[in-house]
C-alpha cells in the first residue's frame, strides 16, 4: 500500500465514522460538538503525518543498500523533504488549507449563513479536510451536480422557493467522491492535477 492509498484509508474511515454519526440517533451530539470533532480530526491528521514521516525516515536510515543512499548522511535532507511532500504531505496540507478556507468562507459570510443549515459549514470543511488532494476536487463537483439535481427535482414539484439543502448527505457525497477516485486515475487531466501526490 502505498503513502497516499494509507492516509485515504485512515480518512475514509473517518468519514464513514461521521457519516453514520450524522445519520444515527447521535446527530445531535454531531450538530453540538461539530466544531471540537473539526479539530480533533485535524489534530488526528497532523499526529498521522509526522508519524507516517518519522516510519519512513527511520525506513531509509536503517535500509541496507543501495536504499540507504537516499537519506542522509548520503543525501541532502532536503531531498528527503522533497519527497515526502510529494508522498505524504503535499496531498493532505494541500487539503488542510481548502478545508479552513472553505469553512472560514461558509461561516463567516452572511450570504453562506443564510442558506446552509448551522453545522453545514463544519460539515463541508470536514468533508474537505478528510478528503487527500485532488479528490476533494471531485468533491465539489459531484456536490455541485447533486445540489443542481436536487434544486431541479424541487422546482419541477412546484417547490421554487425551497430551499435546497445537502446537509443530510455531505459526508455520503464524501464517501462517493473516495470511491470513484481510483477510477479516474488513469485519465490525463487527473494526472496533471494531481502533481502534489505524484512519486
């Protein structure tokens, strides 16, 4: 298993965790506590990368050659850095920052609080959070598809000035983003964006 496929797994259990949190008779304990459960999983996350960082240096230190080669003395830590970004953290930080861009943005603007429900934006940005670099990408486009589907459905019911809410499914919308990623690998534009976890 390689760095990026360990850190989606640890991910796609959290969210499967939320998902069935969310949905069970303790989503109110989720609404409640939404914010601390954000950070636990963001103090979670940060715990997993340098430990998945301290296993793979000590791998290289104590390699027999030539693997040894790769890490310092007889190279450069920064090459060592380099690729750890590219392995490990690169996918994950890149996610950390849409995650608190994301849940600054819907939390903080009035236009945002009018239309999500109180938990959304905690929702959304733990979606984001969970969700490694560039699969939170196809995140926001299946999410954009389904509130477009949904606003549709309501409209053609009669129901125009309904508001057209995904807070029920955002963590199921995250769960199917995790599962179509690997199918979309080998496509070209994929490829290209997915530069942070390439190596």
């Amino acid at each position: 298993m390689n760095q990026l496929s360990l850190t989606l797994t640890l991910c796609t259990l959290l969210i499967s965790g939320y998902t069935l949190l969310s949905l069970s008779s303790l989503r109110n304990f989720f609404t409640k506590h939404a914010r601390i459960l954000y950070y636990l999983t963001l103090l979670v996350l940060s715990v997993f990368l340098f430990w998945r960082l301290h296993v793979n240096f000590s791998g290289l230190v104590n390699a027999p050659l030539p693997t040894r080669y790769y890490a310092p003395p007889y190279t450069p830590i920064s090459f060592f850095i380099y690729s750890a970004w590219l392995r490990i953290l690169g996918p994950v930080i890149f996610s950390i920052a849409v995650s608190l861009l994301s849940y600054l943005t819907l939390s903080h603007l009035k236009t945002y609080q009018e239309r999500l429900d109180p938990d959304e934006p905690t929702k959304i940005a733990l979606c984001l959070l969970l969700l490694p670099h560039p699969i939170w990408l196809i995140f926001t486009i299946i999410s954009a598809l389904s509130y477009a589907l949904i606003a549709a459905v309501n409209s053609a019911r009669g129901g125009a000035h309904t508001r057209t809410s995904l807070s029920s499914i955002w963590f199921s919308l995250a769960l199917l983003s995790s599962a179509v990623a690997p199918l979309l690998t080998k496509i070209p534009i994929y490829k290209v964006i997915s530069f942070t976890s390439s190596g």
